[in-house]
C-alpha cells in the first residue's frame, strides 16, 4: 500500500515537471521596416550628350525580399527596376538598383519601393528628368567702332537657353588684342530680365570683343560673335592714293584687281600695313567686307576678286598706333554677262542639290549631294567633271569658293566640309570645251552653336 502511494506521488511529481518544460508559444514576428529611397546623382538629373546613370539606394529590416518600380513621365505602369541587388549587415539589408537616363526619358519620374516579410512595408517618390539646355548668344556687340585710347564703350547682348531668354546667369566679357591668339577675361555681368546683358569697360588697344557662358550643371556653354573696336591714337593723317579697280567692263565671273598706296605723314609708304576691300552692289546702302591685303614696298598693295555684279569698290585702313586709318576714293565696275558659249556645246543641268543634316551644329560636317547631267541627243545622262561649291553667307549677298568636287560616270556627286556659319550653299559647274556650265537651286543650313 505504502509502495504505491509513493509511486503515485512520483508521477505526480514528473507531471509536474512535464507542464514545466513544455515548450511556449513561439514570438509574433514582426513587419518589416523601410528606409526612404536615395537617389545618386541628386535629382534633378540633367543629360547632356551621354546618358546619366542613376543608382537607387534604401535599407530594410525584417525583410526577406524587396521590389523597386518606376513609373515614366505620364504613364501608370509600374516597372521593376532590375536586378536588385542586396549587402546583408547584421540586420539591415542595403537594396541598390540602377538606371541609365537618356534626353528622350526627360520629365517627372515616380518610383516606389516595398519590403515583403511577415507583412509589407513601403515608400515612395518622385524625382525629375531633365535635357541640358542649348544656350546662344546674340546680339552682341561693341560701341561704338571707332574710339580714342582708353574711352569707354559698351559692350552687350542677350543670353538665350531654348530660344528665351536666360536670365540670373553670369556671363563673360572677354577681349582679345589684334594680333594676340587668345582671349581674356575683361569682366563678368550677370543677364537680367529676358537675358540681357551689358558692361561698360575701356578699350586701350585696338581688338575683338566677345561674350562667353561657361557650362553649367544644366546648361551647355555658349559663345557669341566677335566685334572688332578700333583704338586711334591721333598723332599722324594716313590716306590711300592711286586706288583702282579694273578691268572695267569686267566680265562676270572674270577676275577684278584693285590696288593702290597707302601714305602715312612723314614716312610716306608703309610696308606691312593691313589694307581692307569693301564692296558696294549697285544701288545698295552698305559696304560689304570682301578681302584684305597687306602693304609691300612703299605701301603698295593689290589683290584681286572674283567678279560677280556691278558696284562700288574701295580700300580701307584701320590704322595703327599713332597712325589715324583712312578710306580711298571709291571705284566703280560695270559687270557685264559673258558672251554664250558655242551653239555646238551640250547642255548641263545640275539636279538633286540637297545640303544635310539641316540645322548643323558648328564645326560638324555639313554634306552635300546632287547629279550633273549632260543632254545627249535629248536624253539626259549622268556626266562625270569637276563642280565647285559656293557658299553665301546669311545676310551677305557675296557668293563665296569653297572648294571642288567630281561627279562619277553616272553623274552622281557628293562632298562634305565643315559648317561654321548659316547661309546658302550650290554646285556650280562652269562648263568645259564640250558642254556648257549649270548652277544647282540653292539650299540655305542653318549652323547652331
């Protein structure tokens, strides 16, 4: 009886200590966490010419997996951004992702971001892309012309970003000494309302002024034309005798030579002096630049030019230091149209004249292509012979030699060179002992900065 009381109570007791060591409930786990997403470089994120890659950054805990979308501008489909990569740190998960952006991705971005565990947590966004600005500078210029040492003159323009106005950005004026290769720094302005700017600073020799803008993080740089300022010192006359320009009647297309002295008071002839030929078409208002020569032995100079409508002509001198500049008489040229070749010569034609790409940034290459045709019998075949290119510049009315190409057997021709300033460009083929000459239509290409 005692016994299996005791056994009992022993059971009693090992019952006990069972209820003790069961195992409790297991801990609730808890939703994860999220941090804000990181975005490197800080937005906005501005293109230029390469693509901007983006890295995305944010931390989770307790998360066993994460997702990152984006949203383009103005579209409602979530995106993953993939791979998503992860760096483990004791209990924070580091989630990185990256994006390359191109011109075309330019606009408002949204993104957001998700941590997945026992729960989900997230976070979101939104961050701008943007294209880098185009800026110009017109307008330019520096008044007046003609000072004497160490006046001030005035120096502006208007800084443009899209085709507005580009206001609250510093701008540079620079100069550069005639004869000196480079420019420098004179003063800095910053554009006001609608991008203009202006300084007044004081010209001691005679040189080219220009402004510059410097790229930023959101615009490219640009810089303007340059404007010549020249310095008189007043001491001694100069002046230009026995100009003249001949033959006159010239035919078109002929070449005109114009020559003279040039006299400075008390040293008469001055070898190495820059002379400046000017032309006036008949009827118009404003001498155009053509060329210029320097004076050799007693000051002599000449030059000649292509002959191409009935004017004006005259040399002009800027002076030097302590010699004031002066103009000649003006000459007048009749230009007469050449006599018509043979009857018995074939007729050209130049066809398909086309100037490309269209607008061309400076300094890039502008091509050309077109067909010269020969009319044999009454059908026009391909011709192969060499045609020259012209170019005229905006606002000039001088057709300009740029250089010579040859059409292949089947008439076709092709070149290219580098555009630097807007105008209008043609083929011109002069003829040969077997045909006669043709002039293309004309293609006008505007060059960008």
């Amino acid at each position: 009886m005692l016994q299996r009381i005791r056994v009992a109570a022993l059971a009693i007791v090992l019952g006990a200590g069972a209820l003790v060591l069961a195992p409790t409930t297991a801990t609730a786990a808890q939703t994860p966490t999220i941090s804000p997403v990181s975005i490197s470089p800080s937005p906005p994120l501005v293109v230029f010419d390469s693509p901007v890659t983006a890295t995305f950054t944010f931390t989770t805990k307790g998360a066993t997996t994460a997702e990152l979308n984006l949203d383009p501008p103005g579209i409602s489909a979530p995106t993953p951004l993939t791979p998503l990569d992860k760096s483990v740190s004791g209990d924070v998960t580091t989630w990185k992702a990256t994006k390359a952006f191109e011109a075309k991705d330019a606009g408002k971005w949204t993104f957001f971001a998700v941590a997945h565990g026992s729960g989900d947590a997230s976070t979101n966004g939104s961050f701008d892309v943007a294209k880098a600005l185009d800026t110009s500078i017109g307008n330019f210029g520096a008044r007046p012309d003609l000072v004497d040492k160490g006046d001030l003159i005035r120096v502006s323009g208007r800084l443009l970003a899209g085709g507005d106005g580009y206001s609250g950005q510093t701008v540079k004026i620079t100069f550069r000494a005639r004869g000196a290769a480079s420019y420098s720094t004179v003063t800095t302005v910053t554009s006001g309302r609608g991008g203009w700017f202006g300084a007044r600073v004081r010209a001691d020799v005679t040189g080219y002024w220009r402004a510059e803008f410097a790229a930023t993080s959101v615009a490219r740089g640009s810089v303007s034309d340059s404007d010549r300022v020249d310095v008189r010192f007043g001491e001694r006359d100069s002046r230009i005798v026995r100009f003249d320009a001949s033959p006159e009647p010239v035919d078109k297309g002929a070449r005109i030579t114009l020559s003279g002295n040039l006299l400075v008071e008390g040293r008469d002839g001055v070898r190495g002096q820059r002379v400046s030929i000017f032309f006036k078409p008949g009827g118009a208002h404003r001498w155009q630049y053509v060329t210029s020569t320097f004076t050799g032995r007693h000051g002599r100079f000449a030059t000649s030019v292509t002959a191409e409508t009935s004017g004006w002509w005259r040399a002009s001198y800027r002076g030097a230091p302590g010699v004031d500049g002066t103009s000649s008489a003006a000459d007048w040229v009749r230009v007469v149209l050449p006599p018509p070749p043979p009857p018995e010569k074939a007729d050209t034609r130049l066809i398909k004249f086309n100037a490309y790409p269209e607008p061309v940034k400076r300094g890039r290459y502008l091509r050309f292509s077109g067909k010269l045709q020969v009319d044999d019998d009454g059908v026009w075949a391909g011709y192969r012979a060499q045609v020259a290119l012209f170019f005229r510049p905006a606002g000039s009315s001088k057709w300009q030699f740029v250089r010579t190409t040859w059409s292949n057997g089947s008439g076709k021709l092709y070149t290219k060179v580098k555009a630097w300033k807007s105008g209008s460009w043609r083929f011109e083929f002069r003829g040969d002992e077997d045909t006669r000459g043709d002039v293309s239509r004309r293609d006008y290409v505007r060059v960008k900065r």
